[in-house]
C-alpha cells in the first residue's frame, strides 16, 4: 500500500498528522502517556484553562446515554499559572502541537491568559466560547455574534501564537458565529463543543447530573458535526479543526471530506484509549486505499448532491 503523507497545516502550525485529543478527554496527556508515547499524536488541546484554578461541578458529573455521554464537569483545572508551571514543562519534552484551551470570565481575563500562554510557548491557543458547563464565560460568549467576536478580539491583541476559537453547536445558525469570529481576526475554529442534553432517573425522578443539565458528546453527535463542519467549511476561509463523535478512520475521513484540515478525538479516548491512534491509521489506510499521496487531499472533497 502507498506510503501516505500524514502532515497537516492548521494556521500555519504543522502537525506530523491531523490527529488531535480533544479538550478534556485526554487532560494533560499524563494518564495516557502511561500507555503509549503520546508523540504519536498529531497534538494535544490541553483540559479547558481559566484565569484561577477551579474545582468544577460536584458530582454526579458525568453519566452515560445511547452511544454517547452526558458531562457537566465545569472546567475542574489547576488555573493557567499552575499549567504554565506543573504541566507545561511535562508536554513540551514530547514531540506534539500543544494547543491551550482557555474560559475566560471576561473578555480581559481571555486577554491576560492569551499573554501568559503566549510568553509561556503553547504552539496555539484554542479560545473556548461553548462550554455549556459554567454559568460565567463559556457559552454566553458563543452564542451572541457581537460576544463571540469581542473575545477572539481580545485574545489575538494579546496572543503571538495562532488563535483558534471553539464554537458552540447550541445555536441556530453556527456559521454566523463562525464568520464573526473570521472578522474579528480568528487564525481558525473548532468545533463542535458539546450539545446541551438531559436525562432523567425515572425511580428517583431526578436528573442524573447534578448540574441538571450536560454536554452530549461521543458516537451519537458524530452526523451532527460533520454537518456543522461542512457548513462552517463553506462560510468562512479560515481552516476548521473537526470533532464530535470520531472513534474511527472512517469518522475522521467524513469529518475531513466535509472541510475540516485536522480532527480531535475525545469521548472516544474514554471507551478505549488507542482510540487517536486507531483514528490516525484508519485515516491513512483510507487515503492509501483512494490513491492519495498526502491526507490533506481529503479536505473538502465532499462531493454534495
Ligand atoms: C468530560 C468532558 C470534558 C470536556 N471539557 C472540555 C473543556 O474543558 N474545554 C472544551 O473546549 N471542551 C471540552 N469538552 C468538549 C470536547 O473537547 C469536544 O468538543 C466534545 O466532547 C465533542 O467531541 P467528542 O464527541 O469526540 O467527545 C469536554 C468533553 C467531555 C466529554
């Protein structure tokens, strides 16, 4: 079979192949550098930064649906000067894109911790406006255009690495966030974040969270984000990083037919953790298969109706 050019370019930042961890399922690559060299990977999205350290949601906090799960953990994190001392140092020994994942309080708080990580040397900076778990910050930012590009603002002034924002799948029309967010300066977008979901425990007749309400990730949001992808792909210029639902080659060769230049893989790590692995061969075996010499052929490609 032929020998398939895995390398990507997002924002300017070169990957040795487009297979990331998604924001926190992977934490900071600790637990699973116990399994194997997390060199392999294409890069890391380090577990959601805020400006002080934070406890997170109390439990229950995270709980199981058809093919996905539900979490309201809210952005449990040592704060972004414990990773700049505790866990930075750690990640750069291994060869792999380190990408911050920041909530901010604020839009200055987004500023101060773009300067911090910056100075600090994170290769990119992944800006958090979907995070469905906290009342401050997160989410409110992602869903009102003139919000969304008020952060990314914020954080290119203060950032001198490329500055990717995440968006929210909790809207009407996601590619309106996407393109404020180009206008306002974004280097690139990710996306999706978790889709705001419920269970119920029939018995107790309580919700399952403590929180009430969760984020709905894994298999069962995969068709939604490719959609998304796709749209996002087709409104803005910047590249887009796909997640949502990847456990497979065939998962991430959608996500990058429908646009995207990179995939993340994150509830997935949870069920097995090869899973970025088994993604990353999967993904090169497709392309062997369809001729291709390089991967970033697929981007795109999609051929609609
Ligand atoms: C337990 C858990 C914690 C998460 N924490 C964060 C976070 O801190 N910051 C963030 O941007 N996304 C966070 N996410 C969202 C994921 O990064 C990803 O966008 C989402 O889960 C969809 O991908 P998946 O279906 O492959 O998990 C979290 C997801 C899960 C399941």
């Amino acid at each position: 079979m032929r020998n398939v050019d895995m390398s990507v370019t997002l924002a300017g930042m070169t990957m040795k192949n487009p297979v990331v961890v998604a924001s926190g399922t992977f934490g900071f690559g600790r637990e699973y550098g116990a399994l194997y060299p997390i060199d392999e990977l294409g890069g890391i999205c380090v577990k959601g930064l805020t400006f002080q350290r934070r406890e997170g949601n109390p439990p229950p906090r995270i709980a199981e649906t058809p093919m996905g799960i539900l979490n309201s953990v809210g952005l449990q994190n040592p704060g972004v000067d414990g990773f700049i001392a505790d866990e930075l140092p750690e990640l750069k020994k291994h060869d792999l894109r380190i990408i911050a994942n920041i909530s901010g309080n604020t839009p200055e708080e987004y500023g101060i911790m773009c300067e911090k990580l910056s100075a600090a040397g994170v290769d990119m900076i992944e800006v958090n406006i979907s995070c469905p778990n906290v009342k401050a910050g997160g989410l409110q930012y992602g869903v009102v255009p003139e919000m969304a590009a008020e952060v990314t603002e914020q954080a290119k002034r203060h950032s001198t690495v490329p500055v990717m924002v995440k968006l929210s799948p909790n809207v009407t029309d996601i590619t309106e966030i996407a393109r404020a967010v180009e206008g306002a300066g974004a280097d690139a977008v990710s996306l999706i974040n978790t889709l705001r979901g419920m269970r119920i425990d029939v018995k107790t007749r309580r919700p399952v969270l403590h929180q009430n309400t969760g984020g709905l990730s894994g298999p069962a949001v995969l068709p939604v984000a490719v959609r998304m992808v796709w749209e996002v792909s087709n409104a803005v210029r910047i590249p887009v990083l796909g997640m949502g639902g990847i456990a497979k080659g065939e998962d991430a060769a959608q996500m990058m037919l429908a646009g995207a230049t990179a995939v993340a893989v994150g509830t997935a790590c949870f069920a097995d953790p090869f899973a970025p692995l088994r993604v990353r061969d999967g993904l090169a075996a497709i392309a062997a298969e369809q001729g291709l010499e390089r991967v970033s052929q697929l981007t795109g490609q999609v051929q609609p109706w």
